[in-house]
C-alpha cells in the first residue's frame, strides 16, 4: 500500500493518467488502480518502468522503491495457513500486520486478538461445524499468532468495544466463558490495549450495521481502511468520507459504552453470574439425572416400538441440563425413536442454542426418515447458575409452570425468529419456539406429551391438566407424580387413545449468598 501510495503522488505530480501508465508496462488502466491500492503484486520490472516514466532519475530513490517492491512480494508469515483461511481474508491479515492501531467492534464475539484458544475453538466449530478437527486447530493456531503484536507495546495498540450481548453469549459453555472474561481482564491490563462495553441497556446505538474494524498505520501516506465482514466475502474502504462515517460512529460507541477504567467492574459482574448457585441439603450429583427421569416416568404408559414411540432423556451440559421429551411418528425406519435420543445427546453438549439443537435435530432426524417422519418435541434446559430455564416447543403442548399454589402455561412468545422446525411442513409441524423463563427454588416444570390431551372422561370432556395440576403443587416430588399418574387413569373411562407421557421437573436450590453450604455441597445445585 505505502508503494502504491508512492507511485500514485508520483504519477500524478507528472500529469500522467492510469492509461498512459498502464500502456508503458503493457497493462491496464486497472491494474495500475490495483497497484496504487496495493491490491496486487508488484513485478520489480513494472516498476523500474514506471519510475523512468515518472521521472525519478536519483539512483538512491530508485533503489528505495525498488526494495519496497521486493518486500511486497516476500512471503507473509501466515503463508502456511492459506488453506484454510478464505482468499478475501488475506488483505486483512497485511492490514493488521502493518497497522499501528486497531480500534475495533464487535456485536456477536469476542474480538479474534482478544480470545483465548478455547473460545476460538468454540467459535471455529459452530461455524464450521463439519471441518476436520486438524482444519479447526489451525484455524486456532492462526488466530493466536495474530496475537502476539499486542504483546509488544510497541507494536500495535488496540481498542476495542464490545457489546454486551457477545459478553453474554455462552460460547464454549460456562468454563469457556469464564477463561475469556478472565483473559479479557489480564488483557485490558496491557498499556497498548484498551476495552470498553456497550451495554445492553442502550436499545438502540450508531452502529446499526453490525461489526467493523478501522485500520491506521504508522505512514501518513497511507489513509486509514475500514474493514467490514460478511458471511462469504469482506469490503475494505479506503474513501475519505466513508472512512469519516465510521470514524464518527467509533466516537460515538466509545462515548456511549463503559469507559476503559470501569471494565473491571464490568467482568467482575459477568463472572460472579457465571458462579453456580448455593446449594443447600443433600446434594443430588447431576449425574443422577437419568435415573431421576426414568423414576418421575415410573407408572406411566410409553409407546415402545423401535419406529415410533416416546423419547425422554436428559443431558448434562455446559450449557445446563438439557431434557428432551419427543414423539415420533409415521413411517419411519426401524430404529428413528432411538436415532432421536443419539442425535439429542450428541448435538446437546456442543450446540451453545437450544434452538439450534432442534434445527440440527430436525436435519439428522427427518433428513434420514423422508417426509413421512413426524418428530414433535419439547427441549428444555435448566440453567441452575442463573435461574432460568430455556424452552423449546415444537409441535407439543406447552407445558406447565408451577411455582407456589399458581400454574401458569409456559407459552410465551419467541424472544426471536424460529429457526427450524422439528416436524416437517407437511407432516402438521408447528415452528420451534423458544422461551427463556425464571426457574429458581421449589419451581417446577410440568411437560407432557399430545397423549394427555387425548383423556377423556365418560362425557368427553378432556382431562383438566392445569386445575388437577394446581393440586400437586405442594406435594415432594415422587407422592405428587404418583397422584398425577392415578388421577389420570380414574379420570379416564377407558385406555387412552394412545400413550401419556409426564415429566415433572422439581428445582430445588439455595440463596447465592450461602456461600459455606455450597463448598459444603461442592458447588451443586439440587435438581430432580
């Protein structure tokens, strides 16, 4: 870029267009733009061509230019790493090699100079999710040696701002997450890096169009360059007032977002939500889980063919407890029901969205299975830390909250577009629809499957779920799911129609503050 630059001032203090220099070295009027950007590789001939051409007669200039020519032409460190890094990335990589300072934003991630190893990894295979494992270490490899020009001070400063949201998001899961924040303090630390936080209570800022770095570099010649990713391609401006309306949106961020001096307070309070909850009692290890689901599903009828049926299972997770309760339908091949728990248990541990979970189940389970194959599902996970459980319903009833003497139904909706569906179109499939809602202390969830809609009494009237619910309330947990399951066999005159599935989940916990109980409990919260 500098020798560009330099031609260019050349060029044009003689009054010669790109034409005219282009035909002297037998090119194009383009290729000489190219060049002037520093957008392709210099021949050392071109050049001695044109600085003959442009009058530069003193030996000493000559040789100057002629060995920055050569230097633009050298192999680049991450040479290497070509295979696996997209050929529109390759100029960046020059870019902030060369640059002097990086003021950078982000809105999904943590900044690739700021991450720690297994956050990229993290990152690498939720965007990559079918490279081979040596593919994504390379990947990673790459992204830390970019790093090491922030451990010279005098090298390049960075300043970045963050948003909230991608503090937030739990990439990696909690351990990961953990790491980075701490990493991201020990970084901020450092007199050439500078991080700042837009908070998520700005509900709207200047940078609407999403992430951007801005470049500035050590030679005057050179203006600064915004560098602006896509999904498959990235845009590099150079104008003047392009280059001034995001320098103006920068300001803006920083004005708006946590100054640097108040970062420390800022990831000490995502860290302190990162620390499990207070247990109290007896811990119950969450490895215990199954056997827990297979005891709350004791005395229910379950359809159990190898094609069709009722699928319970639950995971534990970074991301929480996961618990999927399915129905499969159709005509499926031998062996679908079964499919949907290994897909559940596979894709639960590394898939950060529980939405995604049911997207990619969907793919694995209806792709194999042909349109024929019905898979309506609620997916639930249970994020002990914060008191909260994610649930996604998809095609199943919604299941039932209840906290105190009160059951409400948990059909809240989406917090934002659906991104898949369990069961196809054209098999009746309703969109995924996640809901985030509070889950703490003596809580309970209530799922159950399309069977208890189908109890009938004498009369035809359909089992009362939420009013015989609302008498369970106060019950410990094994007495309340044996009473649920007697009442709704008396209720009904007859066999159901088909299968009834009920899963109650019961959350049991403690104040945060109870600090010497959770050591005691060796940092566990209690849920059955």
């Amino acid at each position: 870029m500098l020798l560009g630059v330099r031609l260019r001032r050349l060029r044009e203090a003689r009054g010669i267009t790109r034409e005219a220099a282009g035909y002297a070295i037998r090119a194009s009027e383009s290729k000489i733009s190219r060049m002037e950007l520093g957008r392709v590789g210099f021949k050392e001939r071109d050049v001695s061509d044109l600085l003959d051409l442009y009058g530069v007669v003193d030996r000493s200039d000559q040789d100057d230019l002629l060995e920055m020519a050569r230097e633009a032409n050298a192999p680049s460190w991450w040479q290497p790493y070509t295979d696996v890094v997209p050929g529109w990335f390759h100029t960046y990589l020059g870019l902030e090699e060369s640059a002097s300072l990086i003021r950078t934003y982000e809105v999904q991630f943590v900044p690739g100079l700021l991450q720690t190893a297994d956050y990229a990894r993290a990152v690498f295979r939720r965007g990559h999710p079918d490279a081979p494992e040596r593919e994504i270490e390379q990947r990673v490899e790459l992204r830390m040696r970019r790093q090491e020009r922030l451990r010279d001070p005098g090298t390049t400063s960075l300043w970045a701002v963050i948003d909230e949201a991608a503090l937030r998001r739990p990439i990696g899961g909690p351990d990961v997450m953990r790491e980075q924040i701490e990493h991201l303090l020990r970084l901020a630390e450092l007199p050439n890096v500078a991080v700042q936080v837009m908070p998520l209570r700005f509900g709207g800022h200047p940078a609407e169009g999403g992430a951007f770095t801005i470049l500035r570099f050590p030679e005057p010649e050179i203006p600064d360059v915004v560098y602006v990713e896509a999904l498959t391609g990235a845009q590099y401006l150079e104008r003047a007032d392009e280059v001034d309306d995001y320098q103006k949106v920068m300001e803006r961020l920083c004005v708006d977002s946590t100054a640097p001096s108040a970062v420390r307070e800022v990831m000490g309070e995502l860290l302190r939500e990162l620390d499990p909850p207070v247990a109290t009692g007896p811990a119950i290890p969450l490895r215990h889980a199954h056997a827990h689901v297979r005891a709350a599903a004791r005395g229910i009828t379950t359809a159990g063919t190898r094609d069709e049926g009722t699928v319970l299972d639950v995971a534990d997770t970074p991301f929480g407890t996961r618990l999927l309760v399915a129905e499969v339908e159709g005509d499926a091949p031998a062996g679908t029901a079964n499919d949907v728990k290994l897909a559940f248990r596979d894709l639960a541990g590394h898939e950060p969205l529980l939405a995604g979970v049911a997207e990619r189940l969907n793919t694995r389970v209806t792709g194999s299975g042909g349109p024929e194959v019905s898979v309506a599902a609620t997916l639930v996970t249970i994020r002990h830390w914060e008191d909260q459980a994610e649930i996604v319903r998809c095609g199943l009833p919604p299941p039932l909250m209840l906290r105190g003497s009160r059951v409400s139904v948990v059909d809240v909706a989406p917090a934002y577009p659906p991104l898949g569906r369990l069961t196809p179109p054209d098999a009746g499939g309703s969109w995924c629809e996640p809901t985030t809602v509070p889950y703490g202390q003596g809580d309970r969830l209530l799922l159950h499957t399309q069977g208890v809609e189908e109890v009938r009494d004498a009369e035809g009237r359909p089992y009362p779920l939420a009013e015989r619910a609302a008498r369970l309330t106060q019950d410990d947990p094994d007495t309340a799911l044996a009473r649920f399951a007697e009442d709704l066999l008396a209720y009904s005159t007859g066999p159901p129609a088909r299968g009834a599935v009920i899963l109650l989940v019961h959350r049991d916990g403690a104040p945060r503050d109870d600090r010497e109980r959770r050591d005691r409990a060796g940092g566990r919260s209690l849920w059955e």
